[in-house]
C-alpha cells in the first residue's frame, strides 16, 4: 500500500464527503459523526453520480442521482443489488492530515 496525504480533516464538515483525485481514480473520504473517517470510490458504478454529494450518516452513503445507498465500511451496494465500489483506508495524523493508503500493483500504486 501506498499512503497519500489529500487534505485536512478541518476541511471536511461532519457527515459530508469530498472527492479527492487520487493516482487516475477519484475517492470520496467521508467524517463521521463520531470523528473517524470512510473513504471509497467517489463514482457510483450504476450511472456515475458523485459519491461524495450523497447524502451520509455514520453507516451509509446515498448516490444523489438513483438513490443507490452503499455501506461506508465494506463498500456493499445495500438498496438495490448493484455492484459494489472499493473502500480504501484512511487515518487522520495527529495534524489533521488526512491520509488515504492505497493498494500497489507490481510497486506503483494502482
């Protein structure tokens, strides 16, 4: 895994998301009412909404655009069956930085 700093978590407002653009994909991190982060793919794979737009609670994101709701933690596609998206981890450092690890393929990050 690859670690990459892309933000601070002061810039990111309790239960809301942002997109980060990250080695060629885009990743939604998300601050949950308790404080820890969620990060997953920030492209809904039903018809491309933004991830990061869609309504969240400390369990669950909702795609603004169809309502396909997907779990924060495992990234399972709950409402209607769809496909699911990937979840990354992310941390925040003692700063607030936030930092997403990233899975490398043959030691670049994929």
């Amino acid at each position: 895994m690859t670690e990459i700093t892309v933000g601070s978590v002061d810039d990111l407002p309790v239960c809301e998301g942002r997109a980060f653009a990250v080695d060629g994909r885009q990743i939604a991190v998300f601050r949950l009412r308790n404080g820890s982060l969620r990060a997953l793919d920030a492209v809904c794979p039903h018809q491309g909404g933004p991830l990061a737009d869609g309504l969240a609670d400390d369990r669950v994101v909702v795609c603004p655009l169809h309502s396909y709701t997907y779990d924060l933690e495992t990234g399972r596609e709950i409402s209607n069956g769809g496909p699911s998206v990937d979840t990354y981890p992310v941390r925040a450092d003692e700063a607030g930085a936030i930092h997403l690890s990233i899975p490398e393929c043959n030691g670049a990050p994929a």
